[in-house]
C-alpha cells in the first residue's frame, strides 16, 4: 500500500510542476497547429502530386500510411527536453 501512496505523490509532483504544463500545451497545441500545416500544404498540392506534375517539388509526397510522421518528431524532442529538466532538479 505505501508502494501505491509514493507513485501517487510522485504523479501529483509531475502534474504541478510548470514544466509538465508548458510541455503538455507545446504537444497538444504547437503540434496539432504543426500537424495541421503540414496536411493543409499536402492537401494544396495533391495527395498524388510527382515531380514531374509539380515541378515545385523536391522529391514525392510519401504514401498516406506516412503522412505526419514528420511531426511526431517535434514530440519526441519535447518530451526528451522534459526528461532533462526533470533529471536536473
């Protein structure tokens, strides 16, 4: 029981920290806003857009099974920042 009552304290630490606020509205937020970018100049080319149709484009759109994936980056990073702040105090 004192096991369950120490990760209890634990979590509420985590949740009131300032830390776990600004990284929780930067995932949420900043990365749906990132997220939705990303899909909006997707959809202004075309799902289906080659170099060749567009020259605008570098190389092709990856298949829909990718798409966003490029993003999920930005919340791994975060949450590696977060994990630094929290082993530095």
């Amino acid at each position: 029981m004192a096991l369950i009552y120490s990760l209890h304290s634990e979590i509420l630490k985590l949740l009131y920290n300032r830390a776990t606020h600004v990284v929780l509205f930067l995932i949420l937020v900043f990365q749906t806003f990132l997220a939705n970018i990303g899909a909006s100049q997707i959809v202004s080319v075309g799902i289906h857009a080659t170099p060749e149709t567009n020259p605008e484009l570098a190389e092709a759109i990856p298949p829909i099974e990718f798409l966003g994936f490029d993003v999920t980056l930005f919340g791994v990073f975060i949450m590696i920042i977060l994990g630094s702040i929290y082993g530095a105090e």
